[in-house]
C-alpha cells in the first residue's frame, strides 16, 4: 500500500530522522553495554573473555549499519517510506535480538579453579559440558545454585591417589575438561585457601620465563599488599597470563594477560647479550 499521507514522522528531514534513530540506537547500545560490564563479563573479563568481540559486532548492526540506511533510504515525503522504514526497523531488531542472544549465551558465569588454574566458564560450554556429563550418566550441578555470584567462584577438587586414575580415565574418554566438572565443582572459600596457597606460582618458576619482574613492577604500580597476595595462573577465551590474588578477600585483584613466547623470547635474548 502507497503510505504518501504527510505525518510528523514522514516529513522530517533526512538529518533529523538520522539523529533520531541514532539517539534511539544509542539507548539500546548503552543499556547493553551496561549489563554486560555490570553482569555477563564484569571487570577485566570484558576485554578477556569476548566481551569486547561480542559488543563490536553488536555496535556494527545497531550504531553503523541501521542509522546507515536511514541516512540512505530515508527522503521526506518519499512514496513507501514507512514500509522501507519498518524493513530497516524489523532488520535491525532481528539482528540485535540475534546479537543480544549470542551475546548472553557467550557470557562468564563462573571463574573455576581447576588443574592449578584459574579457568573461566562460559553459559554455553556450561550447558553443553552439562549434557556431556548428562550422557554419560553423570548428574551436573547448577552453577547459580552453588553460588549466586556474578561471576560464580567455584572450585574443581583435585582426585586423590585413590581417585586419580579413573579421573585421568575419564577426561581422555571424552570427559569435560577439568574445569567444565560441573559434577565435581564446589563454591571456593575460605576453606580452599590453604590448598591455593600450595598451588600459587612461585618466585622462581615465574623468573623462568621473565615474569617475575613484570609482576613485580605491576604489584608495585598497583600498591598491592606484598604480604597479602598470591600469584596463580589463569586462561581465559581470548588470553592466559596471571592474577594477583588476595588471600585474606580470597578473591581476584587483577588479571594480567602475558604473551608467554614473546616474554620467553625476551628472556632468550637476554641471556644471550
């Protein structure tokens, strides 16, 4: 049907109906934006853990492309104008729904300590690792039922000599990874401090590859209480490095993401001047 009927909205200038969707495109974006860094990838795990990717693609589709063809297709007065309008809205509603979808499904829910890492968990590789354990006839636990936290702070508890070779067993028999144990994790605590404490990385096995130094300039920068801070290793989906540990919060005070060959190499380098 020809939509050519003069109205407040079909007779705005091509300018203004471009700043309009753009503001309008702004809110949506902002309230993403806020929920992500405030819930699906707090902290330091926005730029760690696909946070950053997520919210570009997003940012493409909302912010560049939709405001776009309203710059292009939208002439006041234009026969079709609300149809081609309504095609752009449908498109870019469809395509953020997707981007929203994706996005959540792609979101931290916990930070598990396993295999003498901190590994984080995504909510899709945890529902997946949960059918996994589901098929093999093992009963998967809820991560927000063992803490409510954003993200989870969950444990995989190491086997015991009695317990480690159907455990070694199990994860080449097609098993979760150690972190993805979603029958064997707990809510890590007080409790688990002494057992962190026997794990953190040491003085001389992070002077191996040159870490030493580059933690220690960050713990100075960073004011952190020498006394009160352990180092552990972590891996993220889009980077490995260390975390400096509080063990009187035990809690993460800081990720720092390290390219181990580069640094590696620089130490080779050194060593050979």
């Amino acid at each position: 049907m020809s939509t050519t009927v003069p109205s407040r909205w079909t007779t705005l200038s091509t300018r203004k109906a471009f700043a309009i969707h753009l503001t309008l495109s702004l809110l949506v974006f902002s309230t993403l934006v806020f929920v992500m860094l405030m819930w699906w990838f707090p902290g330091e795990l926005f730029f760690l853990d696909g946070g950053w990717q997520g919210l570009k693609i997003v940012a493409l589709i909302d912010l560049v492309l939709g405001p776009l063809l309203t710059l292009v297709l939208y002439k006041p007065g234009k026969k079709n104008l609300v149809f081609d309008m309504a095609c752009i809205a449908a498109f870019q509603l469809v395509a953020l729904g997707f981007g929203f979808y994706a996005t959540h499904q792609q979101r931290v829910v916990a930070v598990v300590y396993a295999d003498r890492n901190f590994n984080t968990l995504s909510a899709d590789t945890a529902q997946i690792a949960a059918q996994e354990l589901i098929e093999l006839d093992k009963q998967p636990q809820s991560v927000r039922q063992l803490d409510d936290a954003y993200p989870a702070m969950l444990l995989t508890p190491e086997p015991n000599a009695d317990e480690f070779n159907q455990f070694m067993s199990e994860l080449f028999s097609g098993f979760p990874e150690p972190h993805e144990r979603l029958d064997l994790v707990v809510k890590r605590g007080p409790e688990h401090a002494e057992f962190l404490s026997k794990r953190a990385a040491t003085a001389e096995k992070l002077a191996i590859t040159g870490a030493d130094k580059l933690m220690a300039d960050i713990i100075e920068k960073g004011n952190y209480n020498k006394h009160d801070i352990e180092i552990h290793y972590f891996k993220a989906r889009y980077a490995k490095g260390l975390v400096i540990y509080s063990k009187s919060e035990q809690k993460i005070l800081d990720y720092v993401p390290i390219d181990w060959n580069a640094l590696i190499a620089d130490v080779a380098e050194s060593d050979e001047e």
